[in-house]
C-alpha cells in the first residue's frame, strides 16, 4: 500500500498563491487560489475566490468560492477529492497525475446537491515554473463533455 504522506508529492508544486484569470463564455473573471497542506500533510486543500465584473454599473462583483480537498484514500489506495461550492454542490472525484505530475485530472464520480445527472472534470496542465492552465468542463448524462471554463495562473508566492 502507498504511504499516504507522499502520495501527494506529485501536487507539491501547487502549494502557494495563485491569481490569474478565467473564460467563461466571452467573459473574464479574476482568479485567486491557495494551496496547502494541512493535517501533517495528509490534506491538500485548494481555496479558490473568483470575481465576476458586474453586468451593470456597481462595485458589487459577483464571487463565487470553492474549497477542494485532495487526499489518499487507503481503501482503494488512490488519490480523491472532495469540492464544497458556493452553490451548495458536494462533489468526489477520483484524482489522476500523470508521471512526471506535470498533468492533474479531477473526474467526479457523485455530485450531491447537483443537478441530475452532471458530470464534471478539471484539468490542470503544469506550464512550466510558476504557470498552469487549467480546464474546467460539464457533462450531462449521454453528452460528451463542453468547455465551461478556461483559467490562466502565476503563482505569486
């Protein structure tokens, strides 16, 4: 059995602060997200706030917020991953990484408090030092999955 502590490594370049920017349709929303490490590294927990500009005139910017936790789970010895949203949705997921970790796919495999029949994944690609570009897509029940959202990160600190 993999030892749950270094299951994570292949995410340890994502630990710090990221802010860039994300697509949604032809509209473009700031990004901010943290990763850390938490319970004596057993826990990767990723923090997201995105603002959305204001269809209107007002300082009043839309904000949606995310927490993900990426852990091992010894009783199928894979990575997983639990989404909380704003929106009331609970999502697990299984977690694929590529070899050299440089690729991160987050596959749901039940959404609670979701719409019937939704699937989602996320994936980030690793572009070089300090940069990911990630991809956020939705599918529904016998239809291939679309584009929801594109993001562009730089690590700041």
């Amino acid at each position: 059995m993999a030892d749950p502590s270094s299951s994570l490594t292949h995410l340890g370049w994502l630990i710090g602060e990221w802010r860039g920017y994300g697509i949604v349709g032809k509209q473009m929303n700031m990004i901010h997200k943290s990763f850390r490490l938490e319970v004596g590294g057993l826990f990767l927990l990723e923090r997201t706030l995105s603002m959305f500009p204001p269809s209107k005139p007002t300082t009043d910017y839309e904000q949606h917020q995310d927490l993900v936790v990426y852990y091992f789970d010894p009783s199928v010895g894979a990575l997983k991953a639990k989404g909380f949203y704003i929106e009331g949705f609970v999502s697990s997921g299984d977690v694929h990484v590529s070899k050299a970790g440089q690729q991160i796919m987050v596959k749901s495999t039940q959404i609670e408090n979701g719409p019937p029949n939704m699937a989602t994944r996320f994936a980030l690609n690793r572009k070089g030092e300090g940069e990911f570009i990630a991809k956020f897509e939705i599918a529904w029940q016998g239809v291939d999955y679309e584009l929801s959202q594109k993001l562009t990160m730089q690590k700041i600190a």
